[in-house]
C-alpha cells in the first residue's frame, strides 16, 4: 500500500454489529479494502477501482465472519471479533 491513511473508508453491518472497511490504493494502480477482525485476522480484498474494492469486500465479508463464527464455534473457542455493536 503506498500510505497508511485510506482513501476510503465506511462500515457495513454483519448480524447487528458494524465492520470497519478501510480502501486503500497501491503503486500500480489497483485498491485494496481491509477490515480487522481481531489482533492477527485481516481480511483483504483486492479490485480494479474504489467502488469495484468496496463491492467485492462488502459481498465476502459476511461469509468470512460466518465461517469464522463457525469455526469458532466448532472448536468452543470464545468469539473475538471488532465488531462494533449499535
């Protein structure tokens, strides 16, 4: 990533708690969107312009909490996401 501030950023909602999406650009001209699930749980996605980032990260984030909600759940280990809750 070529600076450390996003060039975008917005939250989207997953089951009553708020995410944080954060876009960035890159050197060759491609973005990334990012959101921190917890101290070592990043989830990037990557696109060809801002809204193409935020579109595709917008769509996999529900599914990538949901797996990680059942895998967490499956190993009883306790939940540890930065969700926010309204």
């Amino acid at each position: 990533m070529d600076n450390d501030k996003p060039i975008h950023s917005s939250e989207l909602e997953v089951n009553g708690e708020y995410f944080s999406i954060a876009i960035y650009s890159s050197a060759a001209g491609s973005y990334f969107a990012k959101t921190c699930l917890g101290e070592d749980d990043v989830i990037i996605t990557d696109g060809r312009s801002v809204d193409d980032a935020l579109a595709k990260h917008q769509n996999l984030l529900p599914l990538a909490i949901g797996t990680r909600e059942l895998t967490l759940s499956y190993l009883g280990a306790p939940r540890r996401f930065r969700g926010r809750r309204p």
